[in-house]
C-alpha cells in the first residue's frame, strides 16, 4: 500500500515516516513544500534500503498539485499544519489546504478512495465548560469558541470539523489522532501551557497542572499504528504519554538540566483576575493593548486537566520511550539551542 | 451620527487591521466581508463577530447595501472591485498599492467621482500622531519653506510581512511591476510628494539588491535597497527605502528655511534640531541639552496620549477613517486630494521604469 505523507518534512512528519518504515511500510510518498529540506527524509529512508521513499514538492494551497500526489495513493497521514503566521496565513495553510486535499480525495473514484488520518490537536476539545481538573478523553465535545482561545486552536478545530463533515458525506475511512504537547529533540522548549517568556523573565502559569506531554517518536508511532489499523475507522484518539510530569516539575528539570532562566510564578487566581482586566482594558483603549490574556485563554490553556491514553493502548500503542527519558533527550538537545530558550 | 455600513472584501493579512479598527470606531458598523474563498471569509467573520460573510461581492453589495467597502485584495483587481462597488453605490477605501500604475490609479479614481462617490488610500501613517504633529508645526510657520526633504523606510525581510513574500515565489508582491518597492514607496513618497511645488518633479532612481539569493525563483530577483533623489521646483528630497539597516526605521526629515524637524514613526517623535545660539566652545554645550529637553518633552506628551487611548498601533488609521467617514456623511470630500494621489502615483511610476525597465530588474553599480 502507498501511503502519502502531508507535512513529512515537519517535526512529527520526519518522526511518522521513521514509524512506518519500523513498522514494515515500504512505499510512502512523503509531500514538502520544498524537496531541497529533504535530508533528514532522505537519511531515514537510508535506513531501509528495501523500502521505497518518494519524495513530492506539492503546496496543498495549490489544488493543481494535488491529484498527482494522491495518484495510486491507499492511505493518506495529514500532518501539514501551520504552526505560524498571521490569521489568515494559518487559516490558508491548515483549513483551506486541508480543503483541497478533501476535494481531491473525494474527486477519486469511491473504491479508489484512501483512508484519511488526520493528526488533530488537543485544542479541538472544548475544556472552558468542563471546570478544572476535568478528565478529557475522546468523549470530550469538541471547543465551541476556538476562535476565542488563539488562531492555531481556532484553525485546528475548523480543519477537524471539515475532515468529519467530508468523512459523513463521502463515506471513506477516517480516523483522528489528537496529540497534546508534543515534545523532544528539535520540539520548542516551552509550551504555552508552562508559560510565556514576557520581558526577559519566563512567566510560569501551568503551576501543578499536568502537562499532557507526548514524545515526538511515541506520537509518531501512535499515528503509525492508529493509521495501519482497521478498528481505528471512524475513532479519536488522545495521544499522551505516561507519567505526566506538572508544569512546575518540567520548569524545575529544565531549570536544573538546560540553563537556570529567571522565572516567577503567577497562581491561577491571580492570573484569572488579571486576564479580566487585560480584556476589560483592550475594550476600554480601544485596541492600545491587544487581549493577548483572556479569562477564556487563561481557562482552556491554564485551567488544568487530567488525561487519559487507555484509548489509544487498548488499540496496542505503548509509549516506545518513558516520561523520564524523553525530558531527559529533550533537554540533552536544548543546551545546544540557546536561541530557543526563553 | 449616521451608522455607516461596512465592509471589506479581501480577507487576508491586512484585513485583520481594518477589522480591529473598525470595531472600535463610532459611527461605523462591520457588517459583512467578502472573499473569493470562503473559508477566508468564515475566519475573519468569526473571529470578528461580523453578522454575514460571502464569497460573492456583487451578493454582499445587493445584500448589505453597504455604505463603504474597504478593499484590502492585491492591487490586480483594484479597478474592477472599485467598479462593482460604485455600481452598488459603495465608497471605497483601499490598500495600498492603489493600483498597477498611475494610469489605473486615474481610471480607479474617475470611476468613483463619476458615480458621485468618495475614496481614499490607506496612507495611514500619514495620520498618526507624529505625522499629525508635524502637519501642525508646517501649517504654523515655524519650519518656514521646505528646502529638503529626506524620507526613509526600512523594511524587514525577515518580519511577517517579509517572511511571507519571501517564502512565496508566487506572492502577489512579485507580480507588481515595483515588487517590493511598489508595496512600500507610497510611504516614502505620499511624505513627499505634498511639499514640493506642484510641478512635475524630476526623479532619479537606481537600486540594488543586497542579500545572497537562495530559491533562484522570482523572490530572488527582487531587488531590496532603492535610492531615489527628486527635484520639484525650488525643492529637493531624497528617498530611501532600506531592506538591511537596523533598526528598521520609518523617518520623515525636512530642513526648512526656518528650522529643521525630524519625524520618528516608529518611535512617535517629532523634534525640531537644536542649533548653536551661543558663541564658542560653551554654546556647543547647550544643544545637547536642547534635544534632551525636547525628547523628554515628547516622552510626557506620548505617555499622556497613552493615557487618554491614542496610542494604538493603528491610531493613524483610526484616524483616517474618521475624516474618511466623517466626509461621506456631510459630503465634505475626502481626507487625501486626490491630486495627491496620482502625483504620487506619478513617481512611483518613474522610478519604476528607472529600476525595473519592462520588468527586468536593473542593477546599480553591477
């Protein structure tokens, strides 16, 4: 089976094809917007000289270059997503792309028609109502107000609900992997879940939440396995690993393994308040501050919850490497980025 | 005051200014917006909490009965939009580029003053607070006559708006017959073009491009440093727009018979230079102090304009629109001549057949 791989060029994209090939694929078409940035791609197809790893230079912004990419294609792993840029950039390279990818695929004959796994986001879970410390599984009804919380949630949460509309409409196979922080060698330093570096001192706001970390290998190969099997069709599943550290434990870690940052603590009453008054003043001075903390930002990304995998275990996933030694990767990398700290 | 009915076709990055402006403006309702792709569309109505959204503008213009359409699209299809909207009856305010060229630019503005409507061009940074400042200062006399004027724009190849031209070998940008320095010249230009004799200036260009190429596509080719010197009657000026400097700067110099000023955009100054009006070693002591004096001076009135709300990124677009606005309730006319504008138009024009003559870029020095 061809597996066309959207996004392999990103931080889980090189991690997915990796997993497939471990787990015995041997044709994946891996889709970038520039095949010049395809070495790391190019090294791990190395690795397995028996398997045959094409890569493509498409933009899914362009429907012309989608059909020949989806040609001969059994299965289709969307991980392309913007990660920056202003609204309307991220719109058009998550929601619109996606849209042009669901127009080809169903353009396709329907016996020709691939199964579609969308890699989704922690942020299509609507967590405002729930109250803190809720549990979230696969359950959780998705975010009402995404475009409330910040644009990559809103431009995540969009893009699912277009892939399940498409899904009822068209009939094929689906299945949706919600990872939550993903996390490792060349992963960002900082969730926004820990906090926000503001003024040359890292402001820590996660206090004892838990941190719904995933390593970047473990996700990759929870999309592998979620994508290669038949009971997955038509399910969610939350991808986080075991033993989740809190935000102040990771702050520590990284505090003792990377480099000591200057940090102060905001509790979350504190942080709700000020959040309020933030909003309060952006109306006030008509937009002189941006609403950049909302009392609906500071619950869905603050709040805290609990998580849960048993989902995603019971489909056979297990984390390939522990909590404790994916910090201890992670944080072995960090050193070498200081540009990347706060 | 009357409610005007807005909206603005063209969803993309610069619309999410126009959006956040207009939602704190009296007398101003965003009503609708409109894209060629609805999903550009939903995204700025959603977020915006914009009643109705279309991906067909002659459907929104029949629908909303819009008092103004701001038309934030690339400047391709300017004309025609500004068509269909005063066919509906709409006034219109758009972006910069206002169009491909002068001779566009008249035919944008005819068709609006033939259907007895109004427009203007988003130069908002010439409504700014400091901009605002230094009009003020002109209108009194104490610069005197403009002798020259320098005026400099800095751009950042790797900011937002850089990343995205850059990254896209395909962007709108690159299709402009100026490219990059299309996009940005009106800054330089329309701070110009308004203090010197209205006769047709004399324009010298020559430009360069300073960085590595990386993509061999056409977001190499650009050129990024332009330097233009122009003469207008008894008036010169020298504009620079400047990919590689740092800081990126935004500044209007003028040197008046009277008195010189500076106008910081960026950092919201306007300062008369200091001179030596004492004799000797000792008077060259004071004008340091003069200058400290007048930055102190404009650091209180700034934090006071803070106070009271004037100080929002956008705060020269803010005001724009109001005298935008303001003139199509009491017909009072619009807020730039429109002279003014294909003037300006006019420049650009030369200096792009100086740097890109039939599109080829031309190098200086090369």
């Amino acid at each position: 089976m061809k597996i066309l791989l959207t996004g392999a060029g990103g931080f889980v994209g090189k991690r997915i094809l990796e997993r497939l090939l471990e787990r015995g694929q041997t044709d994946v078409r891996c889709m970038l917007r520039d095949t010049s940035k395809g070495t790391a791609l190019q090294a791990i197809a190395a690795v397995h000289p028996a398997a045959q790893v094409e890569l493509i230079a498409a933009n899914l912004k362009n429907p012309s270059d989608i059909a020949a990419a989806l040609d001969g294609v059994g299965l289709v792993i969307h991980a392309a997503a913007a990660m920056k840029g202003s609204p309307a950039e991220m719109f058009l390279d998550s929601v619109v792309a996606s849209r042009n990818l669901l127009d080809g695929i169903v353009a396709l004959d329907p016996a020709r028609r691939p199964r579609v796994v969308l890699i989704s986001s922690f942020g299509a879970m609507g967590v405002a109502p729930l109250g803190r410390g809720a549990m979230l599984d696969e359950n959780t009804p998705m975010e009402a107000h995404a475009e409330l919380r910040d644009v990559y949630s809103y431009a995540k949460l969009r893009q699912e609900q277009m892939f399940w509309d498409y899904h009822r409409r068209f009939g094929f196979e689906f299945v949706v992997l919600r990872p939550g922080v993903i996390y490792g060698p060349g992963g960002g330093h900082f969730s926004n879940r820990v906090g926000l570096s503001m003024f040359g001192i890292f402001v820590h706001m996660g206090g004892n939440n838990l941190i719904p970390l995933t390593y970047v290998d473990n996700c990759a190969d929870a999309i592998a396995i979620a994508a290669l099997s038949p009971q997955a069709n038509g399910q969610i599943y939350n991808v986080v690993d075991d033993d989740l550290p809190t935000s102040r434990e990771y702050l520590r870690l990284y505090k003792q393994q990377v480099k000591p940052i200057r940090s102060v603590s905001v509790p979350y009453w504190l942080l709700l308040w000020g959040s309020k008054q933030v909003e309060r003043y952006n109306t006030k001075s008509k937009g002189q501050l941006p609403a950049v903390f909302t009392p609906y930002k500071t619950k869905t990304t603050w709040g805290g919850n609990r998580f849960t995998n048993a989902k995603l275990k019971a489909l056979g996933w297990k984390p390939l490497v522990g909590t404790r030694e994916g910090l201890r990767r992670a944080f072995e990398a960090f050193k070498s980025e200081p540009a990347k700290a706060p | 005051m009357k409610v005007l009915r807005i909206g603005i076709v063209g969803c993309g990055k610069i619309a999410d200014g126009h959006a956040e402006i207009i939602k704190f403006l009296d007398g101003a309702e965003l009503v609708a917006v409109c894209d060629r792709e609805p999903l550009l569309a939903e995204q700025l109505a959603v977020r915006f909490g914009v009643p109705n959204f279309y991906s067909d503008l002659d459907e929104m213009l029949a629908k909303e009965r819009l008092d103004v359409v701001h038309i934030t699209t690339p400047p391709a299809v300017h004309l025609p939009i500004t068509r269909q909207c005063a066919a509906a009856g709409a006034n219109v305010f758009l972006e910069k580029p206002l169009a491909f060229d002068a001779a566009e630019g008249r035919q944008i503005i005819q068709t609006i003053i033939d259907a007895g409507l109004q427009m203007t061009v988003d130069y908002w940074p010439n409504f700014d607070p400091p901009a605002m400042e230094f009009k003020r200062l002109l209108a009194s006399g104490v610069i005197g006559d403009p002798v020259h004027i320098e005026s400099f724009i800095g751009y950042d190849l790797a900011g937002p708006y850089g990343q995205a031209l850059m990254a896209d070998g395909g962007h709108w940008v690159h299709k402009l017959p100026g490219k990059l320095f299309q996009n940005m010249m009106d800054h330089i230009f329309n701070r110009i073009v308004p203090l010197l004799p209205n006769v047709e200036p004399e324009v010298h260009a020559f430009a360069f491009k300073r960085r590595e190429s990386v993509r061999g596509d056409d977001s190499d080719t650009m050129l990024d440093e332009l330097r233009v010197y122009l003469r207008g009657g008894n008036v010169s000026a020298f504009g620079s727009l400047c990919s590689h400097a740092r800081p990126v700067a935004n500044t209007l110099k003028v040197y008046g018979t009277k008195d010189t000023i500076e106008v910081d955009f960026s950092n919201r100054t306007v300062i008369l230079a200091a001179s030596q009006k004492y004799p000797s070693s000792l008077g060259r002591l004071v004008p340091p102090f003069q200058s400290a004096a007048r930055y102190f001076a404009q650091a209180r009135n700034n934090v006071l304009a803070f106070r009271r709300h004037q100080s929002q990124y956008f705060a020269g677009m803010a005001t724009l629109l109001e005298l935008f606005y303001a003139g199509i309730r009491d017909g009072s006319g619009p807020p730039i001549a429109y002279d003014e504008i294909i003037r300006v138009m006019d420049v650009m024009d030369s200096i792009i057949q100086q740097v890109y003559p039939g599109g080829v870029p031309v190098e200086a020095g090369r």
